[in-house]
C-alpha cells in the first residue's frame, strides 16, 4: 500500500499527461504542463495528509516535494519542459548521495536499518549493497536525462512510469538473488538418534 502511496504522483502526472494529450481541446495548458500541475497538487496533499494523520513524513519525501514544486513550478510558469524532465535525475541523485553520506559521514548502514530486522548479514555485504544501489540510482539519473533529451516527450512520460519502474523491480530482483547467496547457511539438522536402543 505505502509503494502505491509513494508512485500516486507519477501515476496522476501519467494520467494527466495522457489526458491532455488525447483531449487538448478541454485543456489550457499544454500536457506537460497539466501533468505536472497534477502532480504537485497530489504531492502537496499527500504531505497534508500525513501531518493530519500524525504520521512521520520521511526526509525524502520532503525533498520530493521541494523538487516538484520548484522544477515543476518553473516548468508550469516559463513553460518550458526542460525543469520537470531534471527532477527525477536530481530525486535519484538525492537518494544515491543519501546513501553514501549516511554510511561514510555519519557511520550509519542506512539499508541495514531499513532490512537489517528480515536478514543478518556482514558487514561488508551491507556496504556492497549500499553501493550498489547508490551507483543504481546514479545511472538511473543518467538514464532519465538520455530519454528526456533524445526521445519525444511522450517517451519520455511513459519512461517515467513504466520504465523506471521496470528497471527498478528488475535491480530489485537481482539483489535478492545475490543476496540470497550471500546469507548464512542454515546448520544441519543434529544427527536422528534412531540407532540408540
């Protein structure tokens, strides 16, 4: 449910996008533009929503709103797409560094904390984890800007969704398999006690 929660904002700019396209006539904006007015609304009122429910509103989630308001906003006001198409790239760029920083200036495994209660693992596999998924959202920050800017906008919204959605439950997919070589073996069950009289 909180994943659902977490993609209604690219869900709705996909759908707002796909709106103004196939109906421009009932629209005052140009789809990018509508889309991404759609989205900000739903990200503000999510953040509404968690402060009336008391709950935590996680430091990402702050951030994700500050970019798609400022990069959206400015993509709205100079209507020009070029600010929305950076605000994925810069969230997945926020995210990889968050990750390093946390381990290396403040001493902390940040997955540890998040998946350390499912699975005991080393040390050290916790930081080739971290690493991998820091360089993982690097890449992925370079591959949004490679579809914004060599494909037509359109690409570029379904990417959004459904690509960088595919790619991110494949990387997820390969991490479990790694992962799961890299716990502990299980001891064997102790010798049957059959054989004693």
């Amino acid at each position: 449910m909180k994943f659902l929660f977490d993609m209604l904002p690219v869900i709705v700019f996909f759908i707002g996008y796909s709106s103004g396209q196939s109906l421009p006539s009932l629209s005052l904006a140009k789809p990018i533009e509508l889309a991404t007015a759609l989205a900000i609304a739903v990200s503000v009122l999510q953040i509404v929503w968690l402060l009336l429910r008391r709950k935590k509103v996680e430091p990402l989630q702050w951030i994700s709103l500050a970019l798609i308001t400022v990069l959206g906003g400015a993509t709205i006001l100079l209507h020009n797409a070029t600010f929305i198409f950076w605000k994925p790239s810069a969230l997945y760029w926020c995210m990889g560094s968050g990750l390093l920083i946390a381990r290396y200036f403040s001493g902390k495994q940040p997955l540890k904390s998040v998946m350390g209660k499912e699975m005991e693992l080393p040390g050290a596999v916790w930081d080739k984890l971290n690493w991998a998924w820091a360089i993982f959202f690097l890449l992925m920050g370079i591959v949004n800007l490679l579809v914004a800017y060599n494909f037509p906008e359109a690409v570029w919204v379904k990417f959004k969704l459904f690509g960088t959605l595919g790619f991110t439950l494949l990387f997820a997919v390969a991490q479990a398999l790694w992962l799961a070589r890299q716990l502990p073996a299980t001891p064997d069950a102790a010798p049957s006690a059959s054989g004693e009289s």
